[in-house]
C-alpha cells in the first residue's frame, strides 16, 4: 500500500464504519483519529460533486479545517 499526505478541499465527508474512529476538537481543527485496520475510511466528495474513497491507515489522525481535510491515505 502506498500512502501520500492528501489536502482536500472538501463539500461533505463521510466516515465509513464511523466505530473505528474517535473524534477529538484540537487547536488545529476537529481531529478524527483512525483506530483500525482497514476499515477506517473516509468518503470525500469535492465541490465539482465527485466523490473519492481513502483508506486511512490504522493511528492516523485526519485533520478537518473549515472546509479543507488534511491527512495520509490512499485512494481505494
């Protein structure tokens, strides 16, 4: 698996299997933390209405300022 640092500027997101991750308000933003392999991901969708799916890996945290996501993931 190859994971990159994704920024995404972002309409709606959706947490997949939303019991394997914890939610937290950080100084940064609202963090999401991924607490298992490989059923933490993350389902994007840009303002040009197309929707991408990320694995997350396992102890990520996904950072989600305003309307922009920052974290390390692949596509699925």
């Amino acid at each position: 698996m190859v994971f990159s640092f994704q920024i995404i500027k972002f309409e709606m997101i959706s947490f997949v299997q939303s019991t394997y991750w914890s939610q937290s308000i950080g100084d940064k933003g609202i963090l999401y933390k991924s607490l298992k392999d490989p059923y933490s991901k993350l389902i994007i969708q840009s303002s040009s209405n197309s929707k991408k799916l990320f694995h997350v890996p396992k102890d990520r945290t996904v950072i989600v300022v305003n309307d922009v996501v920052h974290f390390l993931g692949e596509l699925v």
